[in-house]
C-alpha cells in the first residue's frame, strides 16, 4: 500500500505540474498577444524593414520616398495618433485591395506584433521631422539674433561655436535635446549681448533646422535615436522633476500646464523643440522659486522622454462602450456579427471570448478578415462602413466591454 499510495502521490504531483505548466504557457500566449497591442513596445526600425519586405513601399511613399501608386503614408503630420492611422486605414482599404487585385499583387500576412511595428513606424516617420524653408531660416539665423554668437562656415560671430561643423546634433531629437541642455548659456551670452529671448512660432525652428542643415552637409540620421522606450521616458519624466509642476493624468504638480492625453502637443519633435525653448526661462523661474535643480539630458532621455509624451497622445483617450454598441448597429456590423457581437451565422463572435481588443488588434483583425469582410458587405448590397477617428476609441470599448453589460 505504501508504494501504491507514493505512485499516486508522484502521479498527482505531475499532472498538478503539468497543468501549472500548461496555465502558464496559456497565459504567457495571452500577454504575448496583448503586450503587441500599444506603441509602447513597437519597433520603428523593425516597422521600416517591414514596410519593405511586405511590399508597402510598391504602393505607398513615406516622406517622398517609395511607390507613387498609392497616398504618401509621411506627408502629414499626425493630428492625434493611433485611431487616426487605424481609421485611415480601414477606410481606404476597399480602394486598397482593388488596386491590389489589378495589379495581381499578392496580400502578405501581418500578425499583431508586426502591425505594432509597422504603425510604430508610420506614425514616428510622421512626427519625427517635418521639411523646413531653409531660405526662410536663413532670415530667422540673422533676425534672431543666432548670427551674433554662432557662424556658419566661418561667416557669423565668434561667441558660440560654427554650427557647420558640430557633428550629430541636426536630427530633431538630438536638436531639442542641445537648444535644452545649452539655453542657459545661451541665455547669459544674449544678456550681455543686450539681445532680448527669441521666440519661434509655427514652423519657424523647422525653418531654422532646414538652414543649419544644409550648410552642415552631413547625414540625415532621423531615426538615430529610435526606438526611444515610453516606460524610460516615465522615469525620465519624474527623475528629472518635470512632474513637480506638470501633471498627467491627475499625476503631478499643477502650476504648469497638464500634459496628458487631452493637451494638444506640436505636430513634430522639432516645432517641439521651439515651444521647449519659447517657455525657458519661463520654466527656470519656476523651478527656481520652487527650489528645484534645472535638469539637464544626456544619451537617450531626451529621446525616451519625448516617446513618452507623444505615446501618451498615439494612444489616445478611451472611449465609451454605449457609443461603441450604437456605432456597431449603425455601421451595419450587426448584420454578420450579432448586435450583441455574440456572432452569426454569417459573422464570428467578437465579445466574451477572452480577447483583448485594441486599436492594434482591430487593425490587425482588418488585414486578416477585411477582404472577405468586404465581399460579404458587397453580397448584401452594403456600404462598406466608413469610421472617424473618434469612432475606433468607441468601437474597441464595445468589444471589450462583458457581454452582460450591454444587454
């Protein structure tokens, strides 16, 4: 009895271990699919190897470089972030596959965590620099004032150093990063000077960067810094006391402005640089009242700092799961997929099957099902349903809402 009872201790043993195992393997596949679902971990460069290998680049430009066939995917800058790309996407994909069967093209697979990287790519390849007016900066450089301390090519003054030949500081975050670190000097040189602070609106430092650019000569790295990590640009952002007067969230101090996902942030890193610099000595003040060191940025923080800041607008606010449920009847979705999404004959169940819907999911759900999506709208004798940007928001808080909550 002995042996027989240590038999079957060891057999329980096992199949307890076995099926801790197989939970955590079940559970390691779920946040797998989960964690591809937010910029947070998407690859700009793995977004751009994939842009070129999924064969994107024969249809679409991204800043004037790549296929004509199609919209330039990097000609505007982005208004908020994710939603705006999915949106964009789902409305053009009709036209999208059209195209695609006239040129016999064939439709490669995308899986979640290669839509992250593709829109982390598309969206940063938006915001990240946007062509300036070199002639217009040229003006700015004498107006401003630059040209009394710093020359090009000699031509200038002598109190700051020839920007022609200082090396690795005309990508925008690496530019924003240097007008942050070197303002105080700048500030005490230009009150000897009896030069007043400039200020820089619109798309003037954008101009200004086009000038020092073109006179410099030296490579365009845009991407030099990226990826840049959200989670360190958190630690960067409360390290170095930005969230002593800036909140986000409802995190933070509050005699500065909220940062969070409703303040609208410039449209690009380099007329971000400009606001930084506009409201410096504004800021110095109010640190030094409040008894806090200026901080400066070394290495990547500047880049990881400003990830974060713009993630926090990519992502986007919620939305509401009520406005979700009409726009799914209204858009005709409850045709194919129930109007609870508990799914038909026609359609699969979308809710209450343990998914985790997201913008990045939706997206990826659009590439995989959209074609045969699209044939079945047009068996009906349906539109193909357009979404607003606000819509996507909505939509995703449906889906992931439990089923009892809509009923």
């Amino acid at each position: 009895m002995s042996s027989r009872r240590q038999l079957l201790f060891w057999i329980l043993a096992a199949l307890a271990a076995t099926s801790l195992l197989v939970g955590i393997l079940i559970w390691r596949h779920r946040e797998s699919r989960a964690r591809w679902t937010t910029f947070l971990v998407g690859d700009p460069h793995e977004g751009f190897r994939l842009f070129q290998k999924k064969g994107c680049a024969h249809c679409h430009g991204v800043g004037g470089i790549g296929g004509r066939l199609a919209a330039d995917l990097g000609s505007e800058p982005p208004q908020s972030g994710m939603n705006e790309l999915v949106s964009a996407m789902w409305n053009h994909a009709p036209r999208m596959w059209d195209r695609m069967r006239e040129e016999k093209l064939i439709r490669p697979t995308l899986n979640r965590e290669e839509v992250a990287h593709l829109f982390a790519y598309l969206y940063t390849a938006r915001y990240v620099d946007e062509p300036g007016d070199s002639r217009q900066g040229q003006q700015l450089f004498k107006g401003k004032g630059c040209i009394r301390c710093h020359s090009l090519h000699g031509v200038g003054g002598k109190g700051g150093p020839d920007l022609s030949y200082v090396t690795g500081k005309y990508t925008p975050i690496a530019w924003t990063h240097a007008m942050w670190n070197h303002a105080p000097v700048m500030e005490r040189t230009m009150h000897e000077l009896g030069l007043s602070w400039p200020n820089f609106k619109g798309k003037e430092m954008n101009n200004l960067l086009a000038y020092i650019r073109e006179n410099w000569g030296g490579p365009r790295r845009e991407f030099e810094l990226l990826p840049a990590d959200p989670d360190r640009g958190w630690e960067v952002f409360r390290n170095k006391s930005c969230i002593a007067c800036h909140s986000v969230k409802g995190q933070g101090g509050h005699t500065a402005p909220e940062l969070g996902p409703g303040r609208s942030l410039p449209p690009t890193i380099v007329t971000f640089a400009g606001l930084m610099w506009n409201h410096s000595p504004q800021m110095w003040r109010a640190m030094k009242t409040e008894g806090i060191p200026r901080p400066t940025f070394e290495g990547q923080e500047m880049a990881d700092l400003i990830a974060f800041l713009y993630s926090l607008r990519y992502l986007g606010p919620a939305g509401s799961p009520q406005m979700g449920k009409s726009l799914f009847a209204d858009r005709g979705c409850v045709q194919c997929h129930g109007p609870r999404a508990e799914g038909t004959p026609r359609g699969a169940k979308l809710r209450g099957r343990g998914e985790i819907y997201s913008s990045i999911a939706l997206a990826e759900a659009l590439w995989r099902h959209g074609p045969e999506m699209y044939q079945r709208t047009r068996e009906l004798g349906l539109p193909w349903p357009g979404l607003k940007e606000s819509d996507v928001g909505d939509l995703v808080s449906f889906l992931n809402a439990p089923v009892e909550e809509s009923r």
